[in-house]
C-alpha cells in the first residue's frame, strides 16, 4: 500500500513538474510575440480606412483578424491594421494585384498574407510608402536598375 501511495506522490510531482516546464514554455513565447510587435507610434504618414483580410500563405485562414473594415495607418517603422502590426522590415512583398494589395510578410517565423481593399489610388499611396519605408530600399532600387 505505502509503494502504491509512494508512486503516485511522484507521478502527482511529475505532472505538476511538467505543467509548469509548458506554461513557462507559453510564457516565454508570448513575451517574444508581444515584444516583437512594433511601435505604432510616431508620426502617421498615410491614414486610411479599408477592408482588410489575413491568412496564412498557404491560404488557411489566420487567426488573428477575419475580413472586416479596419483603420489602416502607416508610420515610419510600421504598418498598422486595426490591431494588427506589421514591421515594414518584415514585409517581403507589397503588389497590386486583382484590385486589392497584397502584403506579403513574415511574423515570429510565420508567413502572413494581407489583403488590403480599397479605391485604387489609396492602395497606391500605401503601396508606395511600405516599398519606400523598407530599410533596404536603396539595394532593391539598384536591383531594379540593373536589370
């Protein structure tokens, strides 16, 4: 009897050894999740409202914001969506395409896409601050120029 109470004492210890080892796992990740996220402040270079879409890049959807009306503003290090921050070093595309702009880019490992809809003009505006706000702008340029 004592060796059936004995182990199950270890076992208790060993669950609760393990519960604590995940939920500081967890901790951990989300302190680097938040803590990558950027800034919005500074001064608001392009304020917009559009319609807006995140997914996954291999088309699943994302769980972080469905398709809504969101307010969208851009500063010189981010791109803001509703609540959603994108670094503008971690935008790895921004193209015209169909009629909305899609933003292609890259958060804690995971590749995001962006689907921004709104009068062509504005998607424009925006399309030109993300490419000229990029910190290797001056490289793509004379990639371009080179061809």
């Amino acid at each position: 009897m004592k060796f059936v109470l004995i182990f199950g004492a270890l076992a208790i210890v060993l669950v609760a050894g393990a519960l604590l080892f995940v939920e500081r796992r967890i901790r951990a990740r989300t302190r680097r999740v938040l803590a990558a996220q950027p800034l919005a402040d500074g001064e608001r270079i392009v304020e917009l409202r559009m319609r807006q879409t995140t997914a996954f890049a291999d088309g699943l959807p994302a769980p972080l914001v469905g398709a809504r009306d969101a307010d969208v503003f851009c500063t010189p290090a981010a791109l803001v969506v509703g609540r959603l921050a994108i670094p503008l070093s971690g935008v790895e595309d921004a193209a015209i395409e169909r009629g909305a702009l899609h933003l292609r880019w890259t958060s804690c490992g995971e590749r995001l896409e962006t689907v921004l809809e709104a009068p062509l003009h504005d998607l424009e505006r925006l399309r030109r601050e993300i490419h000229l706000r990029q910190p290797n702008v001056i490289e793509k340029l004379l990639a371009m120029v080179q061809k």
